[in-house]
C-alpha cells in the first residue's frame, strides 16, 4: 500500500512539473510590441500591463491578466492563443500567452481592435 501511494505521488508531482516548462514550439504567433504602460487599476498598488500590438497585420490593445507591476520592453515576442470564444458572431474572447528569452509566460486578454 505504502508504495502505491508514493507511486501516485511522484507521478502526480512528475506531472506537475512537466507544465511548468513550456514548449517554445507551441508559440508559433509573432506578436510585435509597439506601446507599453502601467495603468493604476482599482484602489489597488498594483500596476496592470497594457500594450498595443500587432498580430497578422492587425492591431490590438492587450492588458496583463495578472499585475507585474513592471512595463513590458517593446519589441518582437512569440506568443500563443490559449482562449479563443466567439459568440454570436459579433462578440470575441480571446487570451494570449506570450513566452519570454527565460522560458517564463504571462498572459494577456484582448481588450481592443484597431484597423
């Protein structure tokens, strides 16, 4: 009994690292940096990441989901799309996750589009 549960133990622990080392081949979406701010949210100390950007020759507004508290340096990132809902038609949700030089991720939700 004692081995089956460390079994299952470091199984599950083998499984939780193996996701905290992305795969840099599943980000395949160039995403150029042309703005970058700190924007104060709420009653909060914490500053929120908003960038402008181009995707496929398209432009977009993304905030941080999370608030490094930091201002993103422009330029070029490789990035993925991890939410991607369309209802209606008309309405989208999307999220992309960039991946940084030190194999770290942060994920950004559209909040604009721009032609």
């Amino acid at each position: 009994m004692k081995h089956t549960a460390l079994s299952c133990v470091l199984v599950l622990s083998v499984c939780a690292w193996a996701g905290l080392n992305p795969n840099p081949a599943e980000y395949t979406i160039n995403v150029h940096v042309t703005k970058s701010r700190m924007i104060l949210r709420d009653t909060s100390i914490s500053y929120q990441q908003m960038l402008d950007v181009v995707i496929d020759g398209k432009k977009y507004d993304l905030e941080s989901v999370n608030y490094p508290n930091t201002l993103l340096v422009l330029g070029d990132y490789k990035a993925k799309l991890v939410k991607d809902e369309h209802r209606g038609g008309y309405d989208s949700f999307q999220v992309y996750e960039f991946l940084f030089s030190d194999h770290k991720v942060r994920q950004f939700r559209v909040v604009g589009e721009t032609e």
